[in-house]
C-alpha cells in the first residue's frame, strides 16, 4: 500500500512538472536562451558557434522530458510488482496455514 502511495506521489510530481513552461517547451527554452546570449554576449552552452535551436534536446535541458519517461516507467514497475508482493505474501501466508494446520492435525 506504501508503495502505491509512492507511484501516486510521483505522479503528482510528473503532473506539476508540465506546469513549467521553461522545463518542457522545446521554442520556450530555445527563446529563453537566445535571450540571455543577447544578454550576455560571450554566453554559450557547448560551443561558442553552436546554434541554438538544438541545444534545448541535445543536452537534455527539457529535463520534463527525462522526468515524465523515467518516472512513469518507475511508476508503473512500482505499482505492478507492489501488487505481486502483496499476492506472493498472501500465498505465504495461506501455505503457512495450511503447513500448520496439516501438523496440528498429525499429533
């Protein structure tokens, strides 16, 4: 049950993440950094020469992106071996039972 409360926490997290423009929007964050070169002109992220229309997914600045892939993954594995645990735990728990049983009932 802990575990399935985790998947459901990393979804909000994955839920609030699109709510950051800059983090998830490839024209966003191209325009947030052809603003801050104009800025600053020796500013650059790999090379002095690079164009900048790349760099956003090239060097993996939409971190939204990793994010989202990796937690959902996470989430998803989470929530279906959880699940399995808890039945693999049961079955235990019933041969157990069941062992016991079989023993009191030999005396």
């Amino acid at each position: 049950i802990v575990l399935c409360i985790l998947a459901g926490v990393k979804a909000f997290i994955v839920a609030g993440c699109s709510q950051i423009y800059l983090l998830s929007d490839n024209s966003v964050c191209t325009d947030t950094l052809s603003s801050v070169q104009a800025f600053l002109s020796t500013f650059f992220v790999i090379d002095a020469l690079e164009d900048l229309t790349e760099v956003c997914g090239g060097v993996n600045l939409l971190t939204c992106e990793m994010i989202t892939s990796n937690i959902t993954s996470s989430t998803i594995l989470t929530s279906v071996f959880s699940f399995l645990g808890s039945v693999v735990s049961l079955q235990m728990i019933i041969e157990s039972a069941v062992l016991h049983e079989q023993a009191r009932y030999r005396r």
